[in-house]
C-alpha cells in the first residue's frame, strides 16, 4: 500500500533538514516524501534540492491551509503520513503508524510527541510540555477524539476529502487540522493511537514564551464554539460559552493559588484559564494569527 509523507514548511531550513534526516532514515521508507514549501520567495528550494527522492512543491500562497492542500493535490498516495518541519521521526515512526492502521483497522492514527525547547521557570517548563507533548496509552488502542496533525497518518480512500480538505478560511489562525478531523469524524473515521509512533517536537524560543503559549491555549479554547459556529449550531454555541465561563470562574483563581505551590499545577490551570477565555471570545476578530503571514 503506498505511503507518503508530508512536510509542510515555512523558513525553517535547519528544522526541515532534521525532519527529512529523520524520514531518510526510517525502518520503512515511504513511497514519496513531498516538501511543500509555503514562503513566498521559495526559500526552502535548496535544502530540498540536496535530498534525493524528496519532490519540492511551491505553494506561495499564504496559509497553513495552503499548504496542506497543495501537498494532498501533488500525490496520489492511498496513505499520508503528516510531519512538521518542527519535528523529527523515530527511525520506526513510519512503520508504526502503518502497522497500528492495519491492526486496528483505522483509517486515521495519531502518535505521541516529546517537546524539546528552553522554557525557562517550571511553570514555563510545565505548559510547554503541555501545549507541545502529546501522551498517551502505553499501547496502541482506539481514540474517541482527534490531535493535531503533526505525526499523523491518515488513509484516503476512507474519505471524501474533497478539493480543499484542509478550510482555506484557517489559514492564520490555525485550528485547520481540528475541523479536518471532525469532519473526518462525520465521515464515520475510526482513529487510533499508535504508541511507539514517536516523534520530538523541537519548540524554538519565540514559540515558548509565556504570551505566544497562553494564546496557543486560548485558540485552542476557541475551537469548539468555532465548530459550532460554523455549522451553525446557535444552541451549541451558548452552551460552549457557558461552560467557558464557568471554568473561568474556576480555573482562574486556582491558577493563582496553585503558582504559590506547585509549578504544574499551576500550569495545568493557566493552560485551562486561557482555554475558557477562548470558549467565551471565540469570534474571528479575537483569534491569534499564528499562521499565514509570508513573506
């Protein structure tokens, strides 16, 4: 069954060379592996160029969306397989995600991450691993809600993924991956996780600041009322910001309390303080725009 790996990238050449060392040195070699470079001057060509095998796609036009939908369209590949140019793969990340595919019987799955970076104070530390680890079952099992792309694999002829799979109208804020999977998930996906998947995800410094975390949490709240919005589902709107501001009423205070005794705890509720705010101010003039500014 064929298999393509996927990297999008925008001006990390130093992070997209480990990346495609990593893919370079898997147990299972994909079929293809396609560079889709989203900066608007083609930076990323030469890198690209020093890889044999790797195909180099152009997609100047800003947007993580973009990108991703630029990547899908160049393969045919019945399998794809998301990296980020962020991340680098275990030497048997590849075959892990097809062997818990055909195990399960799974038509998307997901593996852990281990965040590398220099946060700075625990508190930092701990919402960094937070927001940038993924954990999970110590064996491979059946999910009942998505991740995010990074260190996916998902099987295409399961699904209608129509021409932009990925919705153009995320390009900056993100949050594009979120709704994708939903609506793989109303296409009656069975998703999976696949625990020896593993892949490091290496957060660089302007990434693991304080302020850049909290308002990745608070996108990352805004999320499920976004859902509901864009449905509409006007009841499941209300009820998101309802929920949003009851944790607020909680989380809050004990984000306060917990940051005189406990670093990850106090971490854990600023993550959840943040995310409640996002439930609340979930319309588009308040969400961060992450993505999408190329230049």
């Amino acid at each position: 069954m064929s298999v393509a790996v996927i990297i999008p990238t925008y001006h990390r050449p130093e992070g997209l060379k480990l990346a495609l060392d990593s893919v370079q040195a898997q147990s299972r070699r994909p079929d293809a592996v396609i560079v889709v470079d989203n900066s608007a001057d083609a930076t990323a060509r030469a890198v690209v160029a020093a890889y044999q095998g790797v195909s180099y796609v152009h997609e100047p036009r800003p947007g993580v969306a973009n990108a991703r939908n630029a990547a899908l369209a160049a393969t045919d590949a019945r399998h794809i397989a998301f990296l980020d140019d962020d991340e680098i793969a275990s030497p048997h990340w590849l075959a892990a995600l097809m062997n818990t595919a055909g195990a399960l019987d799974a038509g998307i799955v997901f593996g852990p991450l281990t965040a590398r970076a220099e946060a700075g104070g625990p508190v930092k530390q701990h919402l960094l691993d937070r927001l940038y680890s993924r954990m999970g079952a110590s064996e491979d099992t059946v999910l009942d809600k998505p991740f995010g792309c990074g260190n996916s694999l998902i099987d295409r002829s399961r699904f209608d993924l129509g021409d932009t799979p990925f919705d153009p109208a995320l390009n900056e804020t993100g949050g594009e991956d979120d709704a994708f999977f939903h609506d793989m998930m109303d296409q009656g996906a069975r998703m999976a996780w696949s625990a020896e998947a593993w892949a490091v995800e290496c957060v660089d410094p302007g990434r693991a600041s304080l302020r850049y975390m909290l308002a990745r949490s608070f996108a990352f709240g805004q999320g499920p009322t976004q859902t509901c919005a864009r449905k509409p589902n006007w009841p499941g709107v209300i009820a998101w910001m309802a929920i949003g501001l009851a944790q607020l009423a909680v989380f809050a205070p004990l984000a306060l309390v917990m940051s005189l005794v406990s670093a990850e705890r106090a971490a854990t509720y600023l993550d959840k303080s943040a995310q409640a705010v996002g439930k609340v101010l979930w319309f588009d003039r308040f969400a961060p725009r992450f993505y999408g500014q190329a230049g």
